[in-house]
C-alpha cells in the first residue's frame, strides 16, 4: 500500500512563554538572552514531540525562532541594509498591500488590519552598501534545536522555512544598487548561505514566496507586467537554489495566509510555469483555501515533471472549522488519481500564525486540524 506522507507548512502558534519574550523583543524592550535562548529551546522541544505524537512525517520548528514574521525575520540577517522606522511610537501597523481586495473591502480591512497584531517593522528598507549574510548565529541556532528535538522525538524528517529572494525584499529602496535585479542578485546569493546551512545540516530547506503570488494584485492585475516582474524574481530563485540538491528543497507559493476576500489573486494556471521553473523537488500550493481550492484541475492538464511531488494544502489556517478527515481523503485522492499517490504530500495551506504575534486560528484548533491530516491521509492510504 501506498502510505501518504503528512507534513505542513512550517509556522506555528507560539506559545505564551515565548510570545512574551517575543512581544518585548517588538517593542524594543531588552530581554535576558539566556533565558530567551532556554525557552526557545524548550518550546522547539516540545512542538516538534506534539507534532510526532499526533503523526507528522516531516517536522518543523513551528518557526519559533524566527522574529516578527515569516518574511522579516531575514532584516535580522542581511547586512548592507539601513532601516529608516517611522517617526513616533511603535504602534499597529498594516501588513495586506494595497489591491482590488483593499479597493472592493476597504471597510472590512479597516477593521481586519487594526486586530492583526503587527507592530513596528514597517519602515522603508534601503540596500546602502554590498548586501551579505550575516545570520550565522541565529541559522545555527534554529538548525541546532530542530536537529537535537527531531532525534528525540524520532521524527522521520524535519524542515526549515526560509524565504524567497522576492519576498525578502518584496518592496526594494535602490541606493547601492542601481536596478531592482542587481539587488536580487546580491540577495539571492546572501540567502543561499542560508539555505546551505539548512542542507549541509541534513535537513530539508522550504524556500517560502507569499509575494510572489501576491504582487499580481498590487499591480493592478496587470498580467504582462506582472510576468515580467515574477521572471526575473524566478531567476534570482533560481540563483539562491545555487548547489540546493532538489529532493532536499520544497518551495511554497501562497496567496497571503490573511484571512480575507482574496478575490484580486492571480490564477495558480498564469504562473504554475514559472512555479515548476524553481529547482526543488516539491511544490506546496494551496488546495484548501476556497478561493483556489478548484485549481487542483490544472494538474489535469498540466504535467509535473518527472521526479516532481505535490504538497498541497488539505486543512486550511485561515478557518477555526476543522476539516472533516474524509474530507481531507477526498482532496487527496482526486489530485493524487491525477499524478499519482506516490507524489502527494498531504499538507496544510499555509503557517498557522503569520509571525511570533499573529495567530490565524487558536492552538487548540490548529491541533485538531493536523490530527485530521494525518487521519485524512491514512484514509486516502486505504483507498489508493
């Protein structure tokens, strides 16, 4: 029989001991380092035993030791940088880029945005001088407490998210650098050290690019122009993946994990070509997420490569309803009868907290959820 694997995308809702920290980390308030550190351990430690117990083939660290969100974080490793914050007090700030969703909800995100918890952080971002790597320590850090809570736990396999060059700098200030694709190409080479770490470590790297996705709308839906922008985005990708074996690399394409309309986003057909251009051996796409839910159809028609696997999304983060693991088989089968059951990976949409603050739906909930998987795809095993 055919075991589908289960595994997810990567963020998960902290837990208050560290949020704590965390929240007064945003707040620019000083924090024991010691302590800190031990917590972040300790937490690691346990979410990846939960995520074992309940079944998960391939783990992660729940991204507990990323700062203030899953694409920010990397302000924290990249020199070359200056970052000019807003004058005044750290305050809310908002995270959804103006679009046809703002423009057609513009009341609804007026509410949304103010509940969302970010803080601080939204400052303009300029290259200054030559971008490099300067998150050794921290990579190392993460690397050393996923490696030793996966051997205790005896996980079949664990993962590090890390972000795409297009969404580490999605809204690129030019100073030291004369064009957007000088800049990219900087990035993306300072970002494969990253990567390679996660490798050299014997973990799996998941390059994730909500912004990929989402510049589409920013740009008015503008197709041409926007294909012309997400090229050369796929290029500098391409160019971080530089020495990445691709059976050790996941890339994740997403629309947002805010819970909102979604009606401005691009189709998973006008850019599924420039998502298999990436050289890695696994594609996560959501799947569950009713606003794209029905794209599971394009796999009818378009071929993925040989030696290509999907992780699709089967739970999604952006509902506190759980989904019904027959449910769950159902979703599984149809793509699988499409590409075959031995290149599934059952997954889920997106992070379940967007960053250390913001969580999509309550821990309790995002539990359930993966049990689900996990059942959904045991079910799907049975039938396939």
């Amino acid at each position: 029989m055919t075991r589908i694997r289960t595994t997810h995308v990567g963020s998960l809702v902290r837990p208050p001991e560290l949020v704590e920290i965390l929240r007064a980390r945003e707040h620019g308030q000083s924090v024991d380092a010691d302590r800190h550190a031990e917590v972040l351990a300790r937490s690691v430690d346990d979410v990846v035993a939960r995520q074992v117990d309940i079944g998960i083939d391939v783990v992660s660290d729940g991204e507990y030791g990323k700062s203030d969100s899953w694409s920010r974080y990397i302000r924290e490793r990249l020199g070359g940088f200056t970052v000019t914050e807003p004058a005044g007090a750290v305050t809310a700030r908002s995270n959804v880029p103006p679009g046809t969703d703002k423009r057609l909800f513009g009341e609804f995100y007026a509410e949304y945005e103010a509940s969302q918890g970010f803080v601080g952080g939204g400052g303009e971002w300029t290259a200054t001088s030559p971008v490099h790597y300067t998150g050794h320590a921290a990579i190392g850090r993460d690397i050393t407490n996923l490696t030793r809570a996966a051997e205790k736990a005896g996980a079949h396999g664990a993962f590090l998210p890390v972000v795409a060059p297009a969404s580490a700098v999605p809204r690129p200030v030019l100073d030291f650098y004369s064009s957007d694709e000088e800049l990219l190409v900087a990035v993306a080479d300072a970002l494969n050290e990253e990567y390679r770490a996660v490798v050299d470590a014997g973990l799996e790297v998941q390059v994730d690019d909500a912004h990929f996705a989402i510049t589409y709308d920013t740009m008015g839906g503008d197709l041409a122009a926007y294909r012309a922008w997400a090229e050369v985005r796929t290029e500098a990708l391409i160019r971080a993946l530089d020495g990445i074996p691709p059976e050790r690399a996941r890339y994740h394409v997403c629309w947002g994990s805010w819970n909102a309309p979604h009606v401005g986003d691009v189709a998973l057909r006008d850019i599924v070509d420039l998502v298999l251009r990436v050289p890695v051996g696994t594609y996560s796409l959501e799947q569950a997420n009713p606003r794209h839910e029905h794209e599971w159809r394009v796999w009818a028609d378009v071929e993925l490569p040989a030696g290509k696997v999907l992780m699709p999304g089967l739970i999604s983060h952006a509902t506190n309803v759980v989904e019904h693991p027959e449910l769950v088989a159902d979703r599984i089968v149809r793509l699988a009868e499409l590409v075959g059951p031995e290149r599934v990976i059952a997954s889920s949409d997106c992070g379940f907290a967007q960053g250390p603050l913001v969580r999509r739906v309550h821990p309790s909930v995002q539990w359930a959820k993966l049990e689900a998987l996990v059942e959904g795809a045991r079910l799907a095993s049975v039938r396939l």
